[in-house]
C-alpha cells in the first residue's frame, strides 16, 4: 500500500483514453477485458465484483478472448517490428492516429453504461481522496493526454472533433476539475496547455520514429513539457498551509517508526 511509505503527496496520473473504460464492467466487456475485478456501485457505496472468477461459459468465453488476443497482440507486434524496418512504412506510420481508445474516453457523457462508468470513477477518486487525508497527505490528481488531443494538426484534430460530435476534446479534463473542485482537491490538466504548445510549435508529443509520430506514449520532447507545467503548476495547486503543515521527513519517520531516519 502506497500509505505505508508515509508520502507528503498522492499524485493520481488519470489517462482520458482508458481509465474511465477500465472502471466500468460494462465498457470494458464491450470492448472483450472485462477478465478482471471491477468495482461498482450498490446504494452508493462501492462493492468489489469479482464475478470474473466464476467457473461457467462466460468465464471460458473470457479465458478463451484473453487468451486470443494476446496471441494477437504478440503476432501484430512481431510483424510491425519487421515492416518498420522499412523507412517507406515508418513515414507512413506516423500519419496514422489511434482513435479506439479517445472514441471511448471522451463522449459517453450520455449514455447509460458511460454515466455508470463516470458515478464509479469519481466514487473511486473520491474515495482515494479520503484515505490520503485520512493519513495526513495531501492527494493531487494529474490527467495525461491522448495523442489525438494534442496533435499539432488542427485540421485532424477538427475532423475527429466532428466524428465524435463534441465541441472539443477536453470533456474528461473538464469533469475532473469540477469534481476536484467540489471535494477539494487539486486538478492540473495538461491536455490544453500541450494542445496550445503542439499548435504554436508543431512539435508531436506523442510518438517516436519506430512507431509513428502523434501515437502511443509520451516522447522526449512530450515528458519535458510536462514536466515544465508541472513544476510551475504542483506549487500553486496546493495552499500555503497545506505546505506548512506537512511534516518534514524526519518527523514523519519519527512518528511512524521512533526512530531517527538512516541518515540521521
């Protein structure tokens, strides 16, 4: 448990591609990785479902899914490892942007199952946030970005704007400072601020030459930025006296341990 080292700061990385769809059982199953403990609400309080491990047919059906795509996973990644040898495929790669997990990320706003997945989503934070408190640390949540949010092509950015049906892609980012708003915890959201960076300077954040720039992770370039906003933002999200009354390390290894710290 991440409490025992005793942290200052709880920093929650939430990614808008997949985390809201990995919260909810009914998501995830349409998209076949339901094989896994979900949480859910029941009166309101969050109940821990394991049904997964319920030996009948659909949990043959799940091992038997499971068991296929990672057979899949592990073939695909085989052949791209072959054809990105060839520079004629990696400059084609790096037009493709991967849409599956933005389209389930950002626009379930009105869908049943999507509204669900949103109530157990914020349960959880809500929750986490508690037992930060309740051990004396202070709990911050950072949302990452999807390669689509901030690539530097506005006109690609528009068209899946216009696929999707939203106004522009920071619904998650939006719903997130609102909830911290409203139980008191800090929301730094990096999507716009890296948007606004891609646009100017039409560098891709995401992405690297062997797989295609402006898709998967984070590049050299992307962690710097962010780091950068999370220098100048982690100080001003937390209150003056939230600061002060952190206890230094030693203090907090006094008190969890009666000792003085090792290099005391």
């Amino acid at each position: 448990m991440f409490l025992d080292f005793s942290p200052d700061l709880v920093i929650l990385a939430f990614c808008p591609g997949n985390d809201l769809a990995d919260n909810s059982k009914q998501i995830s199953a349409q998209v076949d990785r339901g094989f896994s403990p979900f949480y859910v609400l029941r009166d309101g309080n969050l109940v821990l479902d394991n049904s997964f491990r319920d030996f009948n047919l659909g949990y043959l059906r799940q091992r038997f899914l499971l068991g296929a795509f990672i057979t899949r996973e592990c073939w695909r990644w085989s052949t791209r490892a072959t054809h990105y040898r060839c520079p004629a495929f990696s400059a084609a790669a790096g037009k493709i942007v991967p849409t599956r997990t933005l389209r389930r990320g950002v626009p379930g706003a009105k869908d049943r199952i999507w509204k669900e997945g949103w109530s157990v989503t914020e349960a959880i934070l809500a929750e986490m946030n508690k037992e930060v408190l309740r051990a004396g640390a202070r709990f911050v949540l950072v949302t990452l970005t999807t390669p689509i949010q901030v690539d530097p092509d506005v006109g690609k950015r528009l068209a899946f704007q216009r696929t999707l049906g939203v106004s522009d892609l920071f619904y998650t980012e939006r719903r997130l400072r609102r909830l911290g708003h409203d139980l008191g915890f800090p929301v730094i959201t990096l999507a716009e601020k890296l948007q606004e960076a891609a646009s100017q300077t039409g560098v891709y954040f995401h992405g690297f030459p062997n797989t295609g720039l402006g898709t998967g992770h984070w590049n050299t370039r992307g962690h710097e930025v962010v780091a950068d906003i999370l220098a100048r933002e982690l100080p001003h999200s937390l209150k003056p006296g939230d600061i002060s009354r952190i206890p230094s390390t030693e203090k907090r290894w006094k008190r969890s341990s009666g000792r003085k710290p090792p290099h005391a």
